[in-house]
C-alpha cells in the first residue's frame, strides 16, 4: 500500500533521514518508534509532502508520489493526523470537520465510509460539542477532533504522529479502542510513537529509527514482548523511554 | 451585542446616505476618494487581513483601470463600462502571471516583490507614452453617466461610489464566510493542517491577489472618470503604501476597518494642510501614532473601548 524507498530528507544543509526504507501492506498497522530527533516527524512530513525530500521515493499503491504536491496526496487515500494536532483553533468542532468532509466526499464521491453519522458513533463527544470552539475542549477531547478530521478525508492510509502524548492513560485507552476498530476493518494504520507501550497495543510490526535511520524492524513475538528485551529497548529507545 | 451592531451598521448607513447633501462640496469631494480608496484598499484589506500578504503593487492594477477607462473612452470613444471590464481583464490577467510565480515567496521577500513589480509598472507607464500619454497623461474622460443622468458633481458621484462601495464590502463578507473563507482562516491558522487537508496554499492566495486586482482596476476607473485625466504622477509607489495603509490603520482583518482607513488616508493629510509646510511631518506623526498605539487598528482600538464598557457596564 504504501512504499518508501531510499528515502533522504533534510532542512538546508542538514540531512534528518538517511536513507529510509520501509513500506505497510494493505490493511496492515505498523508502528515507527524511536526516541527524540529519531527524525520521525521528517518522516511523516515526506509521506505527506509537507517537507522537502532530496532523494528516495514514496509509492502510495503504485503511484509515484514524491514530486505530488501535499494538497494532492489526500486524493491517494494519505490522512495524517499531525504532531500536536493542528486543529484550528478558533474555530468551531463543526468547522474544523468542514473542509474535510467536503475535500473526501470530492474524492470518493460514491461511496463514503465516514459519513456524518459514522464520525458522531465512533466519537459520541463530536455530535454534543460541534458548535465549541477548540480551544474550549481538552487534550484529548481535541485529539478525538483530529483524528476525526483526517477520517473524513476518507483514507485507506491513516498516518497519526504521536496521538498519545499529554493525554491521560484514560484518554489514551479510548482512542486506541477506536484505532483498533479501524483496523479491524481493514484501514492502514501508520503510527508514529515514542511510547511503545501505546504502539504495542495495536500494531503488527514495527521499525525502530535512530539518528535518521532504520535500525532496527521487529514483528510478532519480537515485537510484542519489545519492552521486555531490556538491551533491545536502552540500545534503541534510551533509559527513559525503555522504562514505561 | 449583535443587535447593537446591526444597529450601529443601519445608523452608519443612514448618515452615508443622508448626510453629504449637507457638506460642503470640498468635502463631498474627500468622500469620494475615500470611498474609491475604500475600494482598492479592499482588496490589498483582504491579502493583509486573509491571508497575511503585504502588498505594496496595488498602484500597478489601479492605474491599469485608469488608463483603460482613459484610453477607451477617449480615443476609441467606447461606452464607460467597457473601460471598466477591459481594465478589469488586463488586471485580473496580470494578476495571474505576476501572482502565480510571486505568491510562493513570504514575508519580506514578497512584499518587496510587489514593490519593484510597482516600481517597473511606473516606469513602463512613463515611457509607452503612445499608449498612457507619458507625463501629460490622457485627459478629457467623459463624465459617467446612467442613462441619461450625468454625474457631473460629487455629490452625485459620491452616491454611485458609495453603491459601488456597498456591494464590495457585501461580496467581501460573503466571501470571509463561505467555503473559501474558511480555508483562509485554516491556512492562516495552521498552513500544514490546512495542506493536508487538500487546501492549496498557492492557488488560494493567487484568487485573492486575482480578486484584489479587480477591486484596484475597478477603483482606478472610478478615479479617471472622477478626475477626468489620468497620468503617470497620480501612479506613484507612495500611491501604493497608501494602499496598505488603509487595512493597517483600519484593522487588517475588519471590512468596516478598510472603510475607517480609507477616510483616514482621503481625510486626514487635508485637515492637516491647514497647518502648511508642517502638514507632512504632521500625518507622519498622526500614522506612528495610529500604529504605536493602536496595533489592531483604529476600528480594533474602538471594539477593546466597546467591549470594556459593555464589561464596565454589567453589574
């Protein structure tokens, strides 16, 4: 579904990704993991066009992505939930959600997936709130927003950059039950964490970045018992974050 | 509260309409050209308030509107409103050729990319004398006339600058509101977010830069008619920070804001130029001070004072 190869990436002289590699098949969750300046945002801002790239490839189902423009990318299916959500926030729930839904239903105009109603039964707060301004919600009342936003895009691809941070584990729980949803129908799910505990719980496999590189990529037991491979998690992740 | 706006807007509507028989003609003469200005400094309003655009070429479209209507009327003695829609094709025209390549730059640089594209139209005005009249410039523009009514005082003019005023703040409106709207607040709020949810930064700052052409090439044709003469002096860049000055005085994101800068700038530099030599210095002074003191515009000031006394007023 989607495939980067050989990607390099940076900020004028400096170069963040080196060389990046990987792909997440049809229906599949995998996670990114890595500590800070891992060079993940950079990776996230590649697949979705919103930071330059210098070399490599980004293949969304066969099509060459790279040079498309990022307002483009929506139309392959990419949805990015963003780091610290960007919500617009002097607007309303309701206005957030617009522009969305009317650039998703432009994409797939005969069937919808996330319509309306399906977004209000997936987060019950969207239909009591609609009318609140952002900036009024909590954390996670607004990374619910978010994550809405992007479905109604309607993507096959959701792509989430650490959804978890500054949320209580209540909040966290909530949104992974919806994550897990998702997945269970079939969506691609690109998760962008810090927090492997969080990613754990709903990914299949998973690539470790450090220093702007993969170095690591672990999937089923490996990967499910991650944390508890002491030397595995200090090497890659550092004490802090090995420590959950 | 939304009650007394609708109220001060009726009020304010009412004294537009029933006061300048009153006036002086002198002063009649002032409202005209701030209502012409209200209509350029629209659009270069909307760019600064929107989408965070400073544009200091908004002369360049204004005087296209003029010599359009100039030239056209006098030499190929065409009806009015074909001045009025040909300036507004060139202008719309131009816009997108100088706008498309321009608009991916920011800030700074695309400020002053928008002064040397002022810079290079006035010299281009002053050598295709064939074509603008160099520094004699074009007179002897008929007077506008509906039908058979000829507008041939400023009080009549006044009365259609101010309809033309009315639908241009009523377009505006609607367009803050609609769909287009909405992804200029996202942009500005969050050009990433805005992005990846399919707006396309570039395309919509080209049709407001489109859009604020229309409105400069419509304001230079209602100019050359009202002045009868068009030439290259009245197109200069101080024309142009002019402009931007309007929504910087009024309150870049406020359409009543572009209306309060632009009789400002129409009505100001004339109280002032009673005091003779020392006029300049004086509304050099009268901007700072506008600007120091009041970041959100003379009409932002004017709601904090609004606000504290409705504050100041509840128990």
């Amino acid at each position: 579904m989607l495939a980067i190869k050989e990607l390099t990436a940076g900020y004028g002289q400096l170069r963040v990704l080196h060389g990046v590699s990987m792909h997440v098949g049809k229906g599949e969750a995998v996670a990114i993991v890595g500590a800070n300046g891992a060079g993940k945002t950079t990776l996230v801002n590649a697949v979705c066009g919103l930071g330059p790239v210098t070399q490599g490839r980004v293949i969304k189902d066969d099509v060459d992505l790279t040079s498309d423009a990022a307002h483009r990318r929506g139309r392959h299916g990419i949805a990015v939930v963003l780091e610290n959500r960007r919500l617009f926030g002097e607007m309303t729930v309701q206005e957030n959600l617009r522009l969305a839904e009317e650039h998703g239903r432009a994409y797939r105009s005969a069937n919808l997936q996330f319509t309306w109603q399906r977004i209000c039964e997936l987060f019950p707060l969207i239909a009591e709130r609609r009318r609140t301004r952002i900036e009024l919600l909590s954390g996670g009342q607004q990374q619910m927003v978010a994550i809405a936003r992007a479905l109604l895009l309607q993507p096959d691809l959701l792509i989430l950059d650490e959804p978890s941070t500054g949320l209580a584990p209540k909040i966290v729980k909530e949104i992974l039950h919806v994550l897990r949803g998702l997945r269970s129908e079939g969506m691609g799910i690109l998760l962008i964490e810090q927090n492997v505990g969080v990613a754990v719980e709903i990914t299949d496999r998973a690539y470790v970045m450090a220093l702007g590189r993969i170095v690591h990529e672990a999937a089923g037991t490996e990967w499910q018992t991650f944390l508890n491979d002491e030397r595995l998690a200090a090497a890659y992740l550092g004490k802090a974050s090995a420590g959950i | 509260m939304k009650a007394s706006r609708s109220l001060v807007i009726l009020l304010s509507i009412a004294v537009c309409v029933a006061l300048p028989p009153f006036l002086p003609r002198h002063f009649v003469d002032l409202l005209v050209f701030a209502g012409i200005y209200t209509v350029a400094g629209l659009g270069v309003g909307l760019l600064l308030g929107q989408c965070g655009i400073a544009n200091l070429g908004q002369i360049v479209f204004y005087a296209i509107g003029a010599y359009a209507t100039a030239y056209l009327t006098v030499y190929v003695q065409a009806p009015a409103m074909v001045g009025f829609v040909v300036g507004m094709l060139i202008s719309a025209a131009l816009a997108l050729t100088i706008g498309w390549p321009i608009l991916r730059l920011t800030g700074y640089f695309l400020a002053l990319a928008t002064l040397a594209m002022g810079i290079v139209a006035n010299a281009l005005f002053f050598e295709w004398d064939w074509l603008t009249g160099g520094t004699l410039g074009i007179g002897g523009i008929p007077k506008l006339q509906i039908f058979s009514f000829v507008l041939d005082t400023p009080l009549r003019f006044y009365y259609l600058v101010l309809g033309v005023v009315a639908i241009c703040l009523l377009l505006a409106h609607n367009l803050i509101r609609s769909r287009t709207g909405l992804a200029l607040r996202a942009m500005r709020d969050s050009q990433d977010a805005a992005i990846s949810l399919a707006v396309n930064p570039r395309a919509l700052r080209t049709r407001i830069f489109i859009l604020s052409a229309l409105l400069g090439s419509v304001a230079g044709s209602l100019f050359a008619h009202y002045g009868g003469f068009a030439n290259v002096q009245s197109f200069g860049i101080e024309k142009s920070i002019n402009f931007l000055l309007i929504p910087v005085l009024g309150g870049a994101t406020s359409l009543i804001g572009v209306v309060v800068g632009a009789l400002f700038i129409a009505v100001v530099p004339e109280l002032l130029s009673q005091f003779g030599g020392l006029h300049q210095i004086l509304f050099g002074v009268a901007l700072i001070g506008v600007v120091v003191l009041m970041p959100a515009g003379l009409t932002g000031a004017l709601a904090e004072v609004w606000r504290r006394s409705a504050e100041g007023a509840r128990p």
